[in-house]
C-alpha cells in the first residue's frame, strides 16, 4: 500500500489546503491607493489569557457571530472554547476521538459558524454543534477530497484542490457541495499548482504554506464569492453558481524569496525525509504569493497581504465594491510581539491573537473604525 504524508504548512506552520485561478481583464489598479492610508483608530475593549483552567497555546482560527460570541480552536490545546462578547469564558468543547461528537483530526480541523450552528470538518466527517458547543449530528464527507474553504448554508459549501496530487487526476475546479444530496457543481475551472509534493517508493509528502505555495483563495459575503489564485494579484467576483460579475487586479512588484528562506519554512516540516523536503523545496516558486484572505465588510473588498513572516503587522489592500483600489491599511502590535493567526472583523470591530516576547498568548478585541467607501 502507498504512504501518503501530507504535511500541511503555513505562517505557523499549520493548516489546511487549497488552489488557484485567474480571470478576464476588467479594472486594473496601479499599487497606488486612490484615498491613501486608513487609519482604523484602534481602542481596546478587553484582552484574556485564559479559557477556563487552560492557557492558549496556538490559536489556529477564531470567528465571532453577530451577538458577540467569540470561538476560536487552539490546536496545541486541542480544543474549541467559547467566550461572550464581553470576554467571560463560557465553555470549552471537542474532544479527539471516533465517537459521536469527538473528532479525529482535532489538533487542525477548521471550524465555521453557519446560521445558528458550528461546524467542523473533520478528515471523513462534518460534524455539526449548537451555538453552546453541543454536539448535534454528524455527516460523511471525505476532507481531502471535498475540502470545506467556506459554507454558504449548512448543507452547501465550497471547495477547491490545493495541489495537483488532491485533484485525483481530474480537472481543478472550484465547486460547490452539498453534503446532504452529494450534489456538486462546478463554479469554475482553473489551473492547479503542479508543485509542492514529492514521492519516493511508495511514499508522497506534500508540504504547503500560504506565503510561498500558490493556491486558490476564496471568499464570500453571503451572496458574491471572491476568487483567485494567489500567485498573481488578480481576483475574480462571481454569484454563488459561478456567473462572473466583476475582474481586478493590482499591479504589486513582485517579492523575491532566497533558497534559504525557502529552506527555513519548509525544514520546520517535522518528520518528513530531508530529501524529499529538498525536492518540495525546489519545485516551490523562489517568489511570495501575493495574498491569502479575501473577505468583505461594510460592501468593500479586504484583501489581506502575505508575508514570509507576519510578525507585529498585518497589511491589508482594500477595494470598492466594483474593484478600485481605495486604501492601504495595517493592523499592528506592539514591537516584539506577533499577530498570531488572521484577524477577524466583525461589526466595527477587530478580534486579534497575539504572542508577546515571553510566549504568553492572548485574544483581544478592540474597537475599530472601518471606511464605507
């Protein structure tokens, strides 16, 4: 029987997988904002270092819903916990295992907040909880071949390969699945990044991080989904069933990335033989990608810069609704600490985790002013 390693890699080293595509011309952008820097005039509302008797270790994601209540899955812990919106512990839950309600995958299985549910995808299943973190139901859904990038109602989400290796030897499309019916249809088709995967023997290893392996990021409002693959600053917006509204680009000068800094992220990779790492780390694009998050608030467009090392500062490219480019943005931290997973906004305002010099980690929220055009 082959082995199969796959080695999942990101800012921290940690996470899941996705893939790329690109559109028709439209509006194109100079990397000059029209309206220059936005200044989101940060005030703190409260800060915690402690869910109940457990400290935060390594904050993988956090999402708040619209009554405040804040989630976020530790995958050190290896746990979700929810908070209120004035920062008061209220549970954790989630516990690795096969049973109803345990989950395998729980040191990395993403999380979604989906109407009045949770739900995380696991490697073979999808299970579903209430808003208090009790367990409901659970659905078959193979991870690596449907992977989760966003739900659009708890039935449907949609998904997109990462590697050439997760399309089974099918085109790379971005689709959209209903784990109820097995329905899938096809939003659009795209061309898959060939790299980033080595095999010896019986044995393939794929490795993946955000800043250097070009892969489709995908956004969505509730009705426009926003697209593109991450190795060109091009974005498509298309309806839910894949009816293209809208292209822009951004013409950014493209960063440069030496063997060594290549070597550096890709060696952290725990266990995997050292020459098949070297041959991942050649097929990997000596540039960085340009970006990896794409979301939407108050109607514009937030598209969210990688970096080889994202440190104390979070940069962020906004655009109008119809694709010009308005502002420049950041969200910062004090010198010497680092944001440690993706900013969340929701309702003016900013939910952020961060690690101070000594280690000690905290989520924080703070209010913030957003522009509307």
């Amino acid at each position: 029987m082959k082995k199969l390693w796959v080695l999942l890699v990101l800012f921290a080293l940690t996470f899941f997988l996705s893939a790329g595509a690109a559109g028709a011309a439209g509006v194109e952008n100079a990397d000059k904002p029209a309206k220059g820097q936005w200044d989101f005039k940060v005030q703190k509302v409260w800060s915690i270092d402690a869910a109940g008797d457990d400290v935060p270790g390594e904050i993988r994601s956090i999402k708040v819903t619209e009554n405040g209540t804040v989630y976020f899955h530790d995958g050190r812990n290896k746990r979700y916990y929810i908070f209120d919106k004035n920062g008061t512990f209220v549970k954790a839950f989630g516990k690795k295992g096969e049973g109803p309600g345990e989950i395998k995958w729980i040191g990395q299985a993403p999380f979604f907040t989906v109407n009045d549910k949770i739900i995380i995808a696991d490697l073979d299943s999808i299970h579903y909880f209430s808003r208090g973190g009790d367990y409901i139901r659970s659905v078959k859904n193979n991870f690596m071949n449907h992977r989760p990038s966003l739900f659009i109602n708890e039935d449907e989400f949609i998904s997109a390969p990462l590697l050439q290796i997760d399309t089974r030897g099918k085109p790379s499309t971005i689709n959209r699945y209903n784990v109820k019916t097995g329905e899938e249809t096809v939003i659009t088709p795209f061309s898959v990044f060939t790299g980033g995967v080595a095999r010896s023997g019986g044995s393939v290893i794929a490795l993946v991080d955000r800043a250097l392996t070009p892969m489709m990021i995908i956004g969505f409002d509730g009705k426009r989904l926003y697209y593109g693959m991450n190795n060109s600053y091009t974005i498509d917006v298309s309806d839910v069933s894949g009816k293209k509204e809208l292209t822009f680009t951004l013409d950014r000068e493209t960063k440069t990335v030496s063997e060594a800094d290549k070597r550096k992220r890709f060696d952290r990779s725990g266990s995997a033989p050292e020459a098949m790492v070297e041959k991942i780390i050649k097929s990997t694009p000596d540039v960085l990608t340009y970006f990896s998050r794409i979301e939407s608030y108050n109607g514009l467009i937030y598209v969210f810069p990688t970096g080889l090392d994202r440190g104390s500062r979070q940069e962020i490219d906004i655009f109008s609704a119809d694709g010009k480019y308005l502002y420049r943005a950041a969200i910062e931290v004090e010198e010497g600490s680092r944001i440690q997973t993706d900013p969340f906004i929701k309702d003016n305002h900013l939910y952020l985790v961060v690690e101070d010099e000594d280690g000690e980690v905290t989520i924080n929220k703070y209010k913030i002013a957003l522009p509307t055009g």
